[in-house]
C-alpha cells in the first residue's frame, strides 16, 4: 500500500477484491476491504469516491469540500457527511434516522477534545449523550437505537457500543474485559483493547479475519496497557503501537522512517505516512484547534487549512504536529529501546518495501 505516492498500489484484506483508496492524490491506491465490492475513496479531492462497509451499498465521503458525499454504516440507508463546512450534512448509523453533525461549527452540536467540557452528541434519536475525550466524565452515545451505550476513553469504566444492530456490544478501552463487535452483522468478532490476547475482526463476512494486513503475520494490539503489541501494515515488519502509556511505541508505514506516537501522556510524539517528508492533515477549517487526551499538555491540530497542522499524509508539505511539553518530561521523548530498535532494522525495511512493491507490480 503506498502512502500518498503515484504508485498506485494494491492491497487485499485477506481477500483477493481489490479495492481502491486514494491518500489525497490522483493516484488511487487499491484496498480491499473483503468483499468483491471495490470501494474507492478521496481525501480532500473534488473527486468524491464511494466506500462501502461490507454491504453492496456503496457510499462516497467527502473530506472537507462543498460536495458533500453520503457514507453508510453497513445498511442501504446512505447519509452524508460534511467535514467542517457550513452545510450541515446528516449521518445515521445504520438506521434511517438520519443525524447532523457539524465539525466545529456552531451549527449542529459541539463536541470537546479532553476538557473538561462536556459535549452532547445524538445519534439519530432524541436520547442526547454526552462523550468525553480522557476525562472521568463517562458518557453515554447511542448508535442508531434507543439502547443508549456508555463509552468511556481509557477509564475502568466499561462501556458497550452497537453498530445499528440489536446486538450491543461491550468494547473496553485499554482494560483486560475483552469485548466483542460486530461489523453489521450477527456474526460478532471479537476484539480485545490492550491485551495480548489476539483478537479477530470480520470486514463484513461471516468468516472471522484476523487483524493482520493481508499478510499471515497477525498482530495484536493494545490500547494503553504496557502489554504493547505489534502492528503490520501489509509487510512482515511489525510494528509497535501505545495507547497512552510511557511506553511510547513506535509505528511505521511500510519505510525506515518509523515515528513514535502517543496518546495522551507527556511524551508528545510525530507520525509520517510512509515518507520522510511530514506531511500535513487538515479537517476543513483555517481556525487551529488544539487537542488534548486528557492531559494539560494539549496538542495543536487544526481543522482544515495550512493553519497549524500536524501529521503527515505523504505530500512534500512538512508540518510537524506542535506539543506543549513541561521541562521535566523532555528527557522520556523517544526511548532508547524504541530509537536502538529502528536503528537496527530501518535499512532493511526499505529494501523489503521496494522489492514488494516490484512484485506487485509498481515501480520502486
């Protein structure tokens, strides 16, 4: 899978439909996400492209242009979405109660980044729910149903989440409960949140997938516990993620030039796309927004134009993503063993990339 280059690259999730995906560029990027139904999708282009989740529906999605594009959660029922402009777009999940949503507008409902400001937020039904980002304020949201789920963002609480079917289930945050979801289907999967426990996930069909990358090497994940498991992105270099914990884990998009990220701690961490190059992504609005996980140090992301923007999605425009760090952690950012590690092996990861992707049959 390229990351925002012209090689158009293709990647199946352990299926052979193909189906393609573009990262801002042109130059769409085959995806498959199990089912013969290819999906094409565009970040930030005019050209609107559908994407379909698991059900022959296809639906398009804009990202932050006037088009407004539809996207549906696995049902016939389509709803649109818009990302940070005036108009309002509706969104359902799953269900024909269509909902609006505006992405830091006054118009439609607010929504906080990890203060302590709560924000309400319906899904479709009259049952407003509010949802905090790292805070103790647990908060409920709903799916589509009037079986309201609570949701919490790395508390012991435990929260469950339905995918517009009767079949609510559990997912935990980063605790050792297990917990199941479904992808629109009866046939729930189950996925755990920050355990080795291995867990499977179904894109759709009735056969359960584990969550490797179209490649044989399964990889868990985990989601702040110090149990940090290894991620592959369609090569056998697995790669390490944290959710939240002091164990910043690096993670790498097919090339040498691994980042750390973390999720809410002190140690502020950059992420690329699969160049050197940092790249920038904005949400579709010039106002830079700052976001935090829970913590006072609040990181600068804006929404939508040049304006302050932080991560990469594989264009020569650098930007790196801003952190407000207290003197005293400076000395926990990239770890040793995390910085020894990619030392180790980061030649070697470019090599096999460029040999992966002759067979497949891009140009290196």
């Amino acid at each position: 899978m390229s990351q925002g280059l012209p090689e158009c690259i293709t990647m199946s999730q352990s299926l052979p439909e193909c189906i393609t995906m573009s990262q801002g560029l042109p130059e769409c990027i085959t995806m498959s996400q199990g089912l013969p139904e290819c999906i094409t999708m565009s970040q930030s282009l005019p050209e609107c492209i559908t994407m379909s989740q698991g059900l022959p529906e296809c639906i398009t999605m804009s990202q932050g242009l006037p088009e407004c594009i539809t996207m549906s959660q696995g049902l016939p029922q389509c709803i649109t979405m818009s990302q940070g402009l005036p108009e309002c777009i509706t969104m359902s999940q799953g269900l024909p109660e269509c909902i609006t949503m505006s992405q830091g507008l006054p118009e439609c409902i607010t929504m906080s980044q990890g203060l302590p400001e709560c924000i309400t937020m319906s899904q479709g039904l009259p049952e407003c729910i509010t949802m905090s980002q790292g805070l103790p304020q647990c908060i409920t949201m709903s799916q589509g149903l009037p079986k309201c789920i609570t949701m919490s963002q790395g508390l012991p609480e435990c929260i469950t989440i339905s995918q517009g079917l009767p079949e609510c289930i559990t997912m935990s945050q980063g605790l050792p409960e297990c917990i199941t979801m479904s992808q629109g289907l009866p046939e729930c999967i189950t996925m755990s949140q920050g355990l080795p426990e291995c867990i499977t996930i179904s894109q759709g069909l009735p056969e359960c997938i584990t969550m490797s990358q179209g490649l044989p090497e399964c990889i868990t994940m985990s989601q702040g516990l110090p149990e940090c498991i290894t991620m592959s992105q369609g090569l056998p270099q697995c790669i390490t993620m944290s959710q939240g914990l002091p164990e910043c884990i690096t993670i790498s998009q097919g090339l040498p030039e691994c980042i750390t990220m973390s999720q809410g701690l002190p140690e502020c961490i950059t992420m690329s796309q699969g160049l050197p190059e940092c790249i920038t992504m904005s949400q579709g609005l010039p106002q830079c927004i700052t976001m935090s996980q829970g913590l006072p140090e609040c990181i600068t992301m804006s929404h939508g134009l040049p304006e302050c923007i932080t991560i990469s999605q594989g264009l020569p425009e650098c930007i790196t993503m801003c952190c407000k760090l207290p003197n005293d952690h400076q000395l926990q950012f990239f770890p040793l063993r995390v910085l020894s590690a990619f030392l180790l092996f980061g030649i070697v990861l470019k090599d096999i990339l460029f040999k992966i992707l002759h067979k497949i049959g891009c140009p290196s």
